[in-house]
C-alpha cells in the first residue's frame, strides 16, 4: 500500500512530473507514492524521469480506460 497517492490525470508534460517531485520530495526514504495518471506522454516519462532522478518504479498497471497507476518509492 503506498503511503501517498497523487492523481495527474488532468495534468500534461511537463507538469506531471514536476508535481510527482514535488510530491516524493515530501516522503521519507522507503515510503512509497501511487501516482495515477494518464497513457501517452505522461505513461512513458513519469516513470523514465523517476529513474533517471534515482527513484525505484515499483510498478505500473493499467487502473481502466485511459488511467494507468504508477508506485514509485522514494
């Protein structure tokens, strides 16, 4: 279970990764953020861009229609 979870499905590049920072920035080392968002851009970079600033995607799954979920821990 994450200990936070942020819903960007309204949001588009480059906002959904900035308030994903903004979000994990907050948690304490081994906590975890659900972040739901949406296929397309914001699908292939939240996850891309986790990575590359050191976090670990722990995994994305497809939530329904257009909504995928993503839990990355700090």
């Amino acid at each position: 279970m994450a200990n936070k979870t942020l819903d960007i499905t309204r949001e588009h590049c480059p906002m959904t990764f900035v308030k994903t920072k903004i979000e994990l920035a907050k948690l304490q080392a081994g906590d975890t953020l659900e972040v739901l968002l949406s296929e397309g851009e914001p699908l292939e970079n939240v996850p891309r861009n986790a990575v590359e600033q050191g976090y670990n995607v722990v995994k994305v799954e497809h939530v329904e229609g257009t909504t995928h979920r993503v839990v990355i821990r700090k």
